[in-house]
C-alpha cells in the first residue's frame, strides 16, 4: 500500500482518494459547476459575483481586475461585457490615462451585490444550522487550515491562489 506523507503523519492513500471523492461531491452539491447561478441560488455566475465584489472594494481597470481575480485578461474583458449589458458596471475612461478604462459599480451592481449578500447569508446559515455548534467551529477552524495549506502549496508551486499575497 502507498502512504502520502501529511505533516503530522501519514495518511492512506484510500483516506486521499476518499478524500478527493467528497471534494467531488461537494463540488456538485454545492452547485460550483453550475455556470449561471450561485450556491446560494443567485442568478449570475460565481466569476460575475466575484468581479463585482472586488468592484464593490474600489473601481479597477480591466487588467487590475483579471489579476485579482486571477483570470486572463480576455476573459475578464468578455465578463464585464456581459456585467455591462446587463447595467451592473459601467466603463468610465481613467482622466489621467485616456488609454485606459475604469470600472465600477452601477446602482444596480451595488443593489445586487447587497442581495447576494443577503442570500447568501442565509444559505450558509442554513447550511450551518444542520450541525451541532461544536462541528460548526471545528468545521471552520479545519476548512481555514485546508484553505491556508491550499494557499501555501500553491505558492511554493508558484501557481495563482485566491488568497495569495497582491
């Protein structure tokens, strides 16, 4: 049997490919393969989501906002197509640098972020509710630790990571 060495210990590779399985699950329980609609539900799409959030943050040009999100720039440029055409962003061009767009939120951005918020509060509520508060907080505490290992593999691989340091 093949052991993968896990600071701390050794873990059977059944428990790893176990492991992996309910990554997989969650994934689709979860909805993250879902393309226009959020966990929580919401009507937009997790990338949308997440480019209005950094949008909610400050206003960016197209390039900032691809880094953050860690998306090649074309990708991010047909996205806020999309965000545009729909009235949550508008283009504006940067008065210091005419060469340049700057994005920002809408009234309709910032309403619509507030509502997903809202719901999506709910949702992990929810969630959250169905365990006992001790499972709660040992869920947290080790979902940090599997998120900051996460980050930290994929720094010493030097490959993009949602929480790494800008």
């Amino acid at each position: 049997m093949v052991n993968t060495h896990i600071r701390g210990g050794q873990m059977q590779r059944e428990k790893i490919v176990e492991l992996r399985g309910m990554m997989q699950q969650f994934i689709r329980l979860f909805g993250l393969l879902e393309q226009t609609r959020t966990p929580c539900g919401f009507s937009m799409s997790l990338s949308q989501v997440f480019s209005l959030q950094e949008l909610e943050k400050e206003p960016l040009t197209i390039t900032e906002l691809a880094n953050r999100l860690q998306l090649e720039r074309s990708s991010v440029s047909r996205l806020i197509d999309g965000l545009v055409k729909g009235g949550f962003v508008s283009r504006e061009l940067n008065e210091h640098n005419r060469r340049e767009v700057v994005l920002t939120l809408t009234g309709k951005g910032t309403d619509s972020i507030q509502r997903l918020r809202d719901q999506s509060v709910e949702f992990y509520g929810a969630i959250l509710g169905k365990m006992p508060e001790s499972e709660q907080n040992l869920f947290f505490e080790s979902f940090k630790a599997f998120t900051r290992s996460l980050s930290e593999m994929r720094r010493e691989n030097n490959e993009p990571s949602a929480h790494s340091e800008r």
